[in-house]
C-alpha cells in the first residue's frame, strides 16, 4: 500500500481506492464547458470538502488564465493533492511546476502518446525518441516534486510490449503512478481488467508506482470500464463530476463512489468521498458550465429517485428497498422542503444559505436576499432549488460589466414580437428596442444592438427549476465566437428575463475572455 492508498484507508478489509477529480482539466476541456477563475475556484473547494484525493487543476501551459486558476486552487488547497497537467516538454513540465508549488501536495502529471497512430500522426516521433521523452519528462518533473503521475496517452491501442517498456522507464525515472487512460473509449471491461493485469506482471518495477485508470465514454463503458480496471490492480480512479470531458465524456465521479459503496460484495474497495455531497457538486458543475444533467442520469439525474408508476410507488409504501438500492439521502437528495417565504428575514436566509453549502461575501449576500425577497414576492412557494439556482447565478454574475436593467416584452400571435431593453454597460445605462422572429429572438436582437459582437449562438436551453406554473426557468445559453464556446445562465420565473441575464452573463464572460486575451498578447 502506498502513501496514497494508505490515505484513502479506512483500516478495515475494504481496499482504498485514490478518486481524481479531473473535472477542472479534462471536464474544462470539452467544447462550451469553460469555467471562469472564481467559479474554478468554488469547484475546487467543493471537491476539496468532499473529499476528492487529487485534483487536477488545469494545465497551466495552456493559458495564463489555466496559471492562474491552477496557482491559486494550489494557495488554497487543503486536504487534497493538487495536481497540473503537462505535455512531455520541459518548458511544460517547467510552468506546471511553478503553479502547482504554492500546494501542500503538489504533483506534475505529464504525458505523451504511444500508440502506433498517434505516434505517427500525432507526434511524428519513432517509438524510441518517445521512450527517451517518457524518461526525459519523467525527470525532470521529479526534480521539480517528489508525487509524479505519467500517463500513457491512447494506452488501451498501444502495443503491449511497448507499453511495459514506456511504463517500466516512467517508474525508473520516478514516476510514483502510473495512468494508463482508455483515451478513445475504445476498451471493453474484461480487456481492461487483462490489461492491467498483464502489465503488472510484466513489468519489474511495477509493485514501486500505484496505477491508475482514465477511461472515456464513446461506446457508454466509462465506468464499467474503470471498475474493471480496480479488478486487474489499479488503485486511482479519473474521473469527472456529472461525466463531463471530451466528446462523449470521462468516468463519472458519483456513479464510481456509489458503485463502490453500494456493491462493497463484489467491489472490495473503499472511498474518501462524502457521498452526501455528491449532488451539490453535480448542481453547482452543471450551473457553471452549462451542461444540463441528463433527467434519467444515475445517482443525480432529476428522475432518479423517483417513483411515478402506480406499481413502483405501491411497493415502495410498502419498503423503500423495494425499488430503492440506495438511500436519496447518502448522495446528499433532501426531500424538497418548502423553505421561505416573503417573511423569512435576513437571519433566516443566512441560516438557509449555510445549510445549502454557500458561503457569501457581504455584498454578494446582500445582493442574493435581494433577489431572494423579489422573488418571494412574485412566487408563492419558494424552495431550495430556487435558492440555489439564484445563488449560482449571483455568484456567477458578481464581476459582471453588463448588466440587465429592465425589459419590456410584446410578445403573442401578432408578430412581430417586439423587446425594449435597458442596460448598464459598464455604468452606462442605454435602452434599445428590437424586433425578432419570437419574443426570445427579439431580446436577443435588443442586446445585440446594445452591445454590438460577432459570437453566435451556439445553444440556447430551458428547463424549470421546480414544478408549477410560477416555478423559475433557468435558461443556460452558449455562444461560440472564433471556435471558442463560453456558456451563461440565468433564472427567474419570467423565462423571457431568464433568458436575457443567460445571454449577457455569457456576453460578460466573452469580453472578460477577450480582454484577457488582448492582455497576454501586450
Ligand atoms: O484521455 C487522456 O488520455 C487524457 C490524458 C492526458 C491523461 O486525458
Ligand atoms: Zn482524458
């Protein structure tokens, strides 16, 4: 058992298995996911209080933003390791370094591709000169820190004996895990289980690195494919909060931490995961990015403690194991309690906010109770989603430059739908009225003419926050601008509102984008 797993360990037969949380590098990484620096940070501390072992913060290569973000997740890291991302090149390995220092527990994971294809699509580099990169890298960041993760980039196509000779160097040079990652979502369990297996026992110096798995989602296997992976002697888990990665996405977190702690029968391993905090961390990933949890998706779907059909309900009156195999409960699902109303003071809303997971600086909380008294006074039962949602977005807004001031809608079968709209553009308040095919095509338009750009729209998504007819939309909006996708949000029970604060909120975040940009290129 290593340092590691040791941590995981609870001391009873189960084995500990190390989670690492990819979601700020490879879950940021997928197209439209981007986060912003503070909502970076909210992620970070969450995963960091829930009990995540690793988690990798960026890659710090790639953008003075990813610095940036992955320095200070490192300042304020407490229990967790926090790890960068780099390619096999010093000047890579050098920056990660730098920004991964300021943790506790620092560590440089790097990489380098070697399957045939990517060898020679990819890098154009013959198998040796990758070996010697493997060893190079490897080194250099060991001189660096002393926790090193070295992955094999497409290892489920790479030729086998190969493999064992990049992952037998990577150990010799230091390497103290060892990741070899499904890339392409190519793999199949029982092949996965054989591979690690076989590398194992092939490689001498395989006892002195834990191994890891990294699996994608193409052909849906993600998660059988990284318990399958425990079966064959890997002890760290990659994985992301709600699925969330490249293309199809990486393993989801809480279908891995539930598996383990539901089957501990047939999966004899043990977690450091307070599973009852896995929905807060799925609410507040799918807010930040935008990417809506699928209803029907295990553990923190909407639907997956529900019980609608006559037969299913009858049988869980009778006992909740029926059709329940684990507690709503343990993922952190309370049953959906009518909170506040138009009474409740400013006490009883700091109260409610704690006991939800915020904690909020003075303005930003004197902001949320604001909105939260609005609210009450326009909607009859306010719940903790309503909350939440409103606090997400507050918190997403905070360093907004534009903001909605008001709006006025005619919408209706006349046409054409007609938006008048008021905004404050950096302390500048101009109003601007527009036409559009549809009431939300004309918003869109009105802003437009206010603050005039080149992004398109790229997705535009609604879906209720509770149920009734007064319940608030949340509108989650994407706009795409030179192939790069930001996301935005916005809730309130006028869905033509939600939608016009998730346009600008996506506005603000393309122009603090660009201005970053214009920055860095001096
Ligand atoms: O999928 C992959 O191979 C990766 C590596 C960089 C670990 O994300
Ligand atoms: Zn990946």
């Amino acid at each position: 058992m290593t340092d590691q797993t040791k941590a995981a360990s609870g001391g009873d037969d189960l084995e500990p298995v190390v989670i690492f949380d990819t979601t700020l590098r490879d879950g940021e990484q997928c197209p439209g996911a981007s986060m912003t620096f503070e909502e970076k940070l909210e992620v970070a501390e969450l995963l960091d209080d829930m009990g995540v072992d690793i988690i990798e913060a960026g890659f710090p290569i790639a953008s003075e933003g990813d610095f940036e973000s992955v320095s200070e997740i490192a300042r304020r890291s407490k229990n967790a390791v926090i790890a960068g991302l780099s390619r096999a090149a010093f000047n890579d390995i050098d920056r990660c370094a730098e920004a991964v220092k300021h943790a506790a527990r620092p560590r440089i994971h790097t990489f380098i591709s070697t399957s045939p294809i990517h060898m020679k699509h990819k890098l154009q580099k013959e198998p040796d000169a990758v070996l010697e990169a493997v060893i190079a890298s490897v080194s250099r960041a060991r001189s660096h820190v002393a926790d090193v993760e070295w992955s094999a980039e497409d290892g489920t196509r790479t030729e086998f004996d190969f493999l064992c000779r990049c992952v037998e160097g990577a150990i010799t040079a230091g390497a103290t895990t060892i990741n070899i990652p499904d890339t392409v979502g190519y793999s199949t369990p029982e092949e996965y289980t054989d591979l690690f297996l076989r590398v194992r026992e092939a490689v001498p110096n395989s006892d002195k690195a834990v191994f890891s798995v990294h699996c994608h989602d193409d052909l849906g296997m993600a998660e059988a494919n990284s318990l399958a992976g425990l079966k064959g002697g890997a002890r760290q888990i990659e994985c992301t909060i709600n699925g969330i990665g490249e293309r199809a996405g990486n393993a989801a977190l809480e279908e891995i931490v539930m598996a383990i702690k539901t089957r501990p029968d047939v999966l004899p391993y043990r977690t450091n995961i307070d599973s009852t905090m896995l929905t807060r961390a799925s609410k507040l990933v799918a807010a930040v990015t935008s990417f809506p949890v699928q209803y029907n998706k295990a553990i923190v779907g909407r639907n997956a403690f529900a019980h609608e059909s006559g037969i299913h309900q009858d049988g869980m009156l009778k006992h909740t194991q029926t059709y329940e195999i684990m507690t709503p409960e343990s993922v952190g699902v309370k049953e959906t309690s009518l909170v506040m109303g138009k009474h409740s003071g400013r006490n009883a809303f700091r109260e409610k906010l704690k006991e939800l997971g915020y904690e909020l600086g003075d303005n930003a909380f004197q902001d949320a109770f604001k909105r939260f008294k609005d609210l009450a006074d326009r909607k009859k039962h306010v719940y903790d989603e309503d909350i939440e949602a409103l606090v997400d977005e507050e918190i997403g807004n905070a360093d907004d430059r534009i903001k909605v001031v008001s709006m006025t809608v005619v919408a209706g079968t006349g046409g054409p739908q007609k938006a008048t709209l008021t905004m404050d553009i950096d302390g500048r308040v101009e109003t601007k009225e527009a036409t559009g095919n549809g009431p939300v095509d004309a918003i869109f338009n009105a802003i437009r003419a206010l603050v005039p750009h080149e992004a398109t729209l790229a997705l535009y998504d609604v879906h209720a926050v509770t149920e009734g007819t007064d319940a608030q939309a949340e509108v989650s909006i994407r706009l795409e601008q030179g192939g790069r996708e930001v996301s935005g949000r916005g809730a309130d029970p006028d869905t033509l509102v939600a939608s016009a604060r998730a346009y600008v909120h996506a506005l603000n975040k393309l122009q603090a984008r660009s201005e970053r940009m214009h920055a860095q290129t001096g």
